[in-house]
RNA sequence: GCCCUCGUAGCUCAGCGGAUAGAGCACCGCCCUCCGGAGGCGGUGGCGCAGGUUCGAGUCCUGCCGAGGGCGCCA
C-alpha cells in the first residue's frame, strides 16, 4: 500500500483546493477526517468553514467549489454538501472491492525512511524486573514494531542500569559469598538487598565498597570481571521474562557503555558555558524549571564529590543517538514520573547543539499500573510485583480458562496447552496495558483482561481462530473460483470500509506515539466482522458470493494477525 | 508552595477543534436454535465547576475543585 487512505484523500483534496482558491490559501490539518455518522457518508472536509473569513465567501459556496473540483471521482461517490458547509464523501464499491482483493491493508510504508531510536524496557541489573518494568516494555515494543513496519531503520535500545555507585556494594558482597556457593538466577533480588543492609550497617563492608567503585570506575581488571560476571547474572534473569513476554530484538546498550564518553560530554557544555560551578557541584540551568523554593531547579552534571549523575549519562546516550547514530527520532517509553528530568535532559542537548532542528525528541510518558483497589500495585508485604510472577499468574489464569471451555464445550484441551495458555495471557497483559491511554494510571485486572467478551486480547484471538475455522471448512471443499471481491451487502461493504482504515489507524499510533488507536480500531474490526457474520452466510452461499465472502474473511483474518503483531500479541490457528 | 498528568454513563475506558459524545461490563426488552455463541437489534444512563477564544469546545486558554506523580547532588 503506498499511501493510507486518509494520506491519499488529503493529497487529492489539497490540490484541488490550492488550484480553487490558490497555492497561499491556509489549510486545516488534517484536511479530511472519517465521520462520526455513517449517515454523513464515511469522510468529511471541514475546510470550507475554517475558509470562509480568510477567503470572505460564504462557507456553503466554498463547498460547493470544493465538491465540484475534488478530483475523487475513481475513489467516492460525487461528494455531497450539507450545511453549514462540510463536504462529505462516501467511497465507491467498486475502489473498496479492488482494495480489499489487493491486500497489503495494514501498513503503507513511508517515503521517507528514518533512523529511530526507541528507548524502552530498561530494567536495572542486580535486580528482577518488577511491574514498573511492564508498560514500557509493552509499549516500547509495539511502538518499534509499528515504526519498523512503516520502514524506518529501528533501534531498539534497552537502557540497563549497569553502572553506578550501587556496584561497589554488590561487588563486595559478591567477594565475600563467592567462597559460599554460586548464584543462582533466583537469587538476585535477595544478592541485592543483603548487600543493601550490609552497606548501611557495616562500616568496614561500607568503605570496601566504596573502593571497589572507584577501581571499577578506574577500570581495575578484576573488578570489572566481577561486574561483567554480575551483568551476565542479571541478564540471564531478564531474558526468562523477555522469552515469556515474546518480546525480542533489544539492542543492551546499557549505561555503562557511555561512561567513556562522560569526559567529553561535561568538557562540550562547560566550553559552551552551559554548565557553572553551584554549591560544590556543576549545574546546568535550564529556563523554566524551579525548586520548592521557587529558585532555579539545575540539571546535576557532577556532584560535590566529583561524581556523575545518571543526568550526564542521558545526556551522553542522547548525544551519541544524535549524532553518532544519527537519529531523527529518538523516543523515550519511560514512565511519566520521569518527565521532569527528562525535559531538563533533553533542554540543555538542544542548547548543546547536539540535536538538529528536524530531529525530534520525545518523551513517551505513561502512568502508573494500580491494583484493583486503584493504588499503586504491589504485594502484600509492599514490594513490587516480579513480573516472572505476574505474568505467572496471567499464564495460569489464561490455561485455567482454556480448560473450563474445553469442558463446556465438551472438547479434549489443545495438545498444546502451554503455548496455548501463554499466548492468551501474555496477550492479555499486553492488550490491557496498550488499549489504554497511556498517560493516565491504569487498572490491572486478570478478571478484565481475561474476558472473552468487551475489548480484550482473547476476544481478537478468538475472532481469529473462528476465521481461521471458517477459511479451513472452506479449504477442504471447492476451490474459490474467482478472486475478486463483490461487495452487495451493507454488511461486506461496511467490513471493507473498516478494513481499508487499518493503515489509517496504525499511522496515527505512529503520529501520537499511541498504540491503543490501533487497539480501538482492531476491535472495531472484530465488531464489524460479527455483523457481518450475522448476516452474510459465508460457507453456505453460492459462488462467486462463496468464494468473495470468503476473500473478506482472508482479509480480516490477515488484519487482526499483523495488527495484532504490531502490539506484540500473537493468534492461534485453535484456541 | 511550584511543575506535570488525569477528571467523560453505576464500573473500566474511547473520543485527530466539526454535525445528535461512543464502546465494553452491569441492568431492561426483542430477535436468531448458528459457518466454532466473540451472538445480533434496541433501551436506561454522562463531559468536575466557572469564565474565555472560536462560525463551532469533551477537545484550546485562564482560574478553581478533586486524584496521582515529580520537585538539588540515588538511578
């Protein structure tokens, strides 16, 4: 597909205005948007409202001499005015028959592939990933899925915390168990917090500590094997619960990795002079932030002690995506707590220079994930929910379901179970998480989640299958005989109608950085589908109805898996 | 105290400055005994409050109220 169909009607219906009432005219975007009312037909221009001051016409002539010059006779129906001046357009059968058979419905690649970078997931080594760990992980994803499928060149980076001062109390710890036996994947979050009570009570371990940070951060051999050795640990760890989230193609570009360049990048800004001496320490100011006292809120480039912060180690990781990845866009999935700081980052690099005016940087804030009694969700004892464990849970839960509907159904349960239950689970988790918007806080509900009914993942799995079901049934008997698509009923002309949007769809995920539009439209999709399911006997109808009808079913099926895929979320052939 | 985000139906949420604000769950009615019952059709019920901008505001701006988060040397 070269172009959505939204991109296309826009392109057509700005020239044919610039040619109207000339090239200087300033027009709405975007200039076409899809009605709310069928009855208003299924696209609708606005523009002769906002057009009427500047071109002293009334707004009802401007659409007529839009409507007149539209230049969309191969796509719509002759567009219709209504008052007080909308041109409104509906599309013609025959352009959506031809669509729909053509395929290729979800992504329409762009003429201007960039080098992205998506910083997402980024879970702190030495540690088990906890639930802050899953919105960003499941939004990155999706997020670099669907840049990627637009053909941008994507990297995906996972910003692990492997650096920082916290690794000279780990790498005490680790000399003095060493004697005792090795670690197990298990252990890291208990490894962690014995360390923890260890440095906070016990002065000698404290100053070990202390040197074993200043060695490693001076590059002592051994020191940094035991660091390396601590690093593989915890990424053996994570890679347990990438495997069970089906999440792949992280690039580990983790913060030590810029310590190198930390020098560099303090030297760049205090020879810009973006960068003074305050309280012992070096501060960036930056325009528009204030403390509690209302005084100037710096940026910490180096404290009192000498040491970094993480600020000069996003700055670096920005700098190096700039201009030595080259980016043109760099996006942060980190949660909305974070925003501060990262204005403050993202600041004082363009003041740097260090980003070039088309490059876009941005902030991809969500909100926290609340239990459900609407607080922040942790276990009983207070902890952060492991993420092994939740996704335990969602897998346990989505098997449990499997079984008792075999069981109604009177049915032997899948031979593959297993799979079977983690794909409904872990689809569930994720299509909770991305059908929300991601800014506010969200409620986690395995009861919600789970239901086969309403705007859930099983629900799309499900809507798959059945048309896997069908296309299977019809697989065994005649062979289509034709492979264009008729579209008689209300009910196929109306699944054609949303099917052509998909493109549509996955472009604005990609515009706002929001993956729950292309939730919303896929459970429109599903929607659409069981109308017309209801109506359009597919199997039972005579040819070439038969083999059109069957064309349709083909195309929802292939919509629901890729976007499906898009979210990260994968179907079965059998639930 | 300042900054950020959020506030839409009983509940969970959509809603790209555009026409009569939409789903799901729950509740009420009707229809379908189907190609795998995710049923289909209809009904009850809502934009926190007050101003402003605009031809037009749930959407933009200001103030207030409420919830959450953040606010100098941890990351």
């Amino acid at each position: 597909m070269p172009q959505t169909l939204l991109a296309l009607l826009d392109e057509r219906l700005r020239s044919a205005t610039q040619l109207a009432f000339g090239a200087d005219v300033e027009l709405p975007a975007p200039l076409v948007l899809p009605t709310r009312d069928p009855k208003h037909g299924d696209y609708s221009c606005a523009a002769a409202l906002s057009l009427a001051k500047a071109l002293k016409q009334p707004p009802m002539a401007i659409a007529e001499r839009l409507a007149a010059m539209a230049g969309l006779e191969d796509l719509c129906e002759p567009p219709v005015v209504t008052p007080p001046g909308f041109v409104n357009f509906r599309l013609r059968r025959e352009w959506l028959a031809v669509r729909v058979a053509e395929g290729d419905l979800v992504a329409a690649p762009t003429p201007t592939p960039e080098i992205a970078v998506v910083d997402y997931s980024s879970p702190n080594l030495a540690k088990e990933m906890h639930v802050g760990h899953l919105r960003s992980t499941i939004i990155g994803d999706s997020l670099a899925n669907v840049l990627a499928a637009l053909g941008h060149q994507v990297h995906r980076v996972n910003h692990v915390g492997d650096w920082g001062a916290q690794f000279g109390m780990l790498l005490a710890h680790l000399e003095e168990i060493r004697s005792g036996e090795n670690l197990g994947i298990r252990d890291v979050e208990a490894f962690y917090r014995e360390a923890n009570e260890r440095d906070k009570s016990d002065e000698a371990f404290h100053e070990l500590a202390r040197r074993r940070v200043v060695e490693l951060q001076a590059g002592d051999v051994a020191a940094r094997a035991a660091w390396a050795e601590l690093v593989d640990l915890t990424k053996r760890s994570n890679q347990v619960v990438y495997d069970a989230l089906g999440v792949g193609g992280l690039e580990d570009v983790g913060e030590s990795f810029y310590q190198p360049m930390l020098d560099e990048v303090v030297a760049d800004l205090e020879h810009q002079g973006l960068c003074v001496e305050d309280q012992g320490a070096k501060v960036a100011f930056v325009d528009g932030f204030t403390n509690r006292d209302g005084d100037p809120l710096p940026l910490i480039i180096q404290n009192r002690h000498g040491g970094y912060g993480y600020a000069v180690t996003d700055l670096a990781a920005l700098r190096y995506r700039a201009v030595e990845l080259g980016a043109k866009q760099v996006l942060y999935v980190v949660d909305a707590g974070q925003s501060q700081h990262l204005q403050m980052v993202f600041s004082v690099a363009r003041k740097a220079g260090w980003i070039a005016p088309g490059v876009t940087v941005r902030h991809v804030a969500f909100g926290l994930v609340l239990g459900e009694d609407g607080k922040r969700l942790r276990t009983r004892s207070g902890d952060n929910v492991k993420l092994a464990e939740l996704l335990g849970e969602a897998v346990d839960r989505a098997r449990q379901f499997v079984v008792n509907r075999a069981e109604e159904r009177s049915e032997a349960p899948p031979d593959d179970l297993d799979e079977v239950a983690r794909v409904i689970g872990v689809g569930a988790v994720k299509y909770a998480d991305l059908s929300q918007n991601r800014q506010s806080n969200y409620v986690f509900s395995f009861d919600r989640m789970l239901s086969l009914k309403g705007n859930t993942a099983p629900y799309l799995q499900y809507a798959y299958a059945r048309i896997r079901s069908i296309l299977r049934e019809a697989a065994k008997g005649q062979p289509p005989v034709d492979l264009a698509v008729a579209l008689d009923d209300d009910a196929e002309l109306a699944l054609a109608k949303t099917l052509v949007a998909t493109a549509d769809a996955v472009a604005r995920v990609f515009d706002e950085d929001e993956p729950n539009h292309l939730c919303a439209h896929l459970y429109e999709v599903a929607q659409v589908f069981s109308r017309f399911y209801e109506a359009c006997p597919v199997l039972r109808s005579d040819e070439p109805t038969r083999s059109s009808r069957l064309a349709l079913c083909d195309a929802t099926a292939g919509v629901l898996r890729d976007g499906l895929a898009l979210l990260g979320i994968d179907v079965l052939e059998r639930l």
